[in-house]
C-alpha cells in the first residue's frame, strides 16, 4: 500500500484548481504526506489569497512565497523548512514559463531574452532547488519535475519550452547521479497536454488536447489527479529502485507513430 505517512513533502507550483501540482499535492496529501506549499508572490497579493484558499482542505503546515528568481526567497524557503521539519524528504517541482510571444510562430524568431527567461525558470530553477534540498534530506528523499513530450519530439508552437523541458531532462539525469549515493532519486513525469494556466499560453492547445483525445491507445488525454497518482508512487519506497527515468502519464500517445 502506498503510504507517505511522516513524509515531509514541498510542493511547488499551484496557481489554481487546474494546476497539475494541485493534482498532485492533494494524492501526496491522501497518502498522508505532511505538506509544504509555495506560491509565487504579486504586489497585491491575490496568488498567495488564492493559493491558500485553495490548498487550506490539504492542512498545510508550511506555505510560503518563492519566486526562484529571486535567490533570497528561495534560501528563506528552505530556511524555514529546516527550523518547522528539520528535513525534507519530498521535492515536488512544477515550475515553468516562457514568454507568450515565444509559444508560437517561428522558433527561429525567439529573443534572447525570452530564451534566457524560459531556461531560468523551466530549467535552472530545478538545479536551484534540488541543490537546496539536498542537504535536508538527510534520510534520503525524491525529487520529482514535470516535463513534456515536446522536449523530446518537435511539437507546433512548443519552441522554446521544448528546448528547456529538453533541459530538464537531462538535469533530472545529472541530478540522479549526482545524488544517488545519498538515496535521493530523481525522476520526471511527462505528462499528456492538459488545460491549465500554463498551457493555456501554448498556441493552439486545445488542438493539441484533441489530437490526443482521437490518437492516443486509451482515446482520452489524462487529468491531474492521474499524474498526482504517478507522483505519489514516484515519492513512495514502492518505487525505491527508480532514478533518472521520465515516466509518460499521457493516455499511451508517446507510443505512437501516427
């Protein structure tokens, strides 16, 4: 049975009820995680309002801004985590974007800001906080991410996430053998096209979901409680033996040729 009980668990990356980290945090809740929550602070303060409203059922003992642009708040983030858990045994991050001009068109025409804005936070941000984390989880943990299949396959409009989510996959490897030796695995789950805020900037997204709908072997595309469930698995000792893999929660579509 899978059961996360006396786990502490971060979770990055909800901005609202169609977050796939809100899929997964409330499966880690179910599976009796004990759950800290970050949300990326505004000056008016509605993402923290809504993020807390949304996540108070899952009884959070920790929630705090994190902004991985900003190092202070991310050294504050752990921070806090070693003085309220002393240790930390789950990461889960769910952090990416790329400007909107950069999510269609040409690829070609991405500006070199817009290349370094998605790098940092698709990508770099996982270096960041994995590094952070290492040294909490003092009895070993795991770190999982959320890629795409656009990182490994040409995908319309994807462009410049495909290059980071590529990024991302092969930091999951460096980071899983980098940190093997202290138990900590690291893994990515490749989720299916799902609607949330994030995706939702991807030019022709819902052609994308209905394409999977019609092609996929299961001829649906999956939720967000489905990729929380692989999550669960990913954090438990049930896959103790699972490190450096990106496991596709897509309804089957990565299998197929046409």
């Amino acid at each position: 049975m899978l059961d996360l009980t006396g786990k502490n668990a971060l979770v990055t990356g909800i901005a609202n009820n169609r977050s796939i980290a809100w899929g997964i945090a409330q499966q880690l809740h179910a599976s009796g995680a004990n759950l800290g929550i970050t949300y990326l602070p505004d000056e008016k303060g509605k993402m923290e309002k809504k993020v807390a409203e949304l996540v108070e059922p899952l009884n959070p003992t920790l929630f705090l801004p994190c902004n991985v642009q900003n190092d202070e708040q991310v050294a504050s983030t752990f921070a806090a985590i070693q003085e309220k858990w002393g240790k930390l045994d789950i990461l889960i991050h769910c952090l990416a974007f790329a400007n909107k001009d950069d999510l269609s068109g040409d690829f070609s025409n991405t500006s070199r800001s817009g290349f370094t804005t998605a790098m940092e936070i698709s990508t770099y941000s996982l270096i960041q906080l994995a590094g952070a984390a290492k040294p909490l989880m003092t009895e070993g943990g795991s770190i999982v991410t959320l890629t795409y299949l656009g990182g490994v396959r040409a995908i319309p409009n994807y462009n410049v996430m495909g290059v980071a989510k590529a990024g991302l996959e092969c930091s999951v490897r460096y980071l899983a053998a980098e940190m093997g030796p202290a138990n900590i695995r690291v893994n990515a789950i490749s989720a299916g096209p799902i609607r949330t805020l994030a995706s939702s900037a991807v030019g022709g997204i819902l052609d994308m979901i209905h394409h999977v709908e019609q092609v996929a072997p299961l001829r649906r595309t999956v939720t967000q409680i489905e990729v929380g469930n692989t999550a669960a698995f990913l954090c438990s000792d049930l896959s103790s033996g699972i490190t450096g893999q990106v496991i596709y929660v897509d309804a089957g579509y990565e299998i197929m040729g046409m």
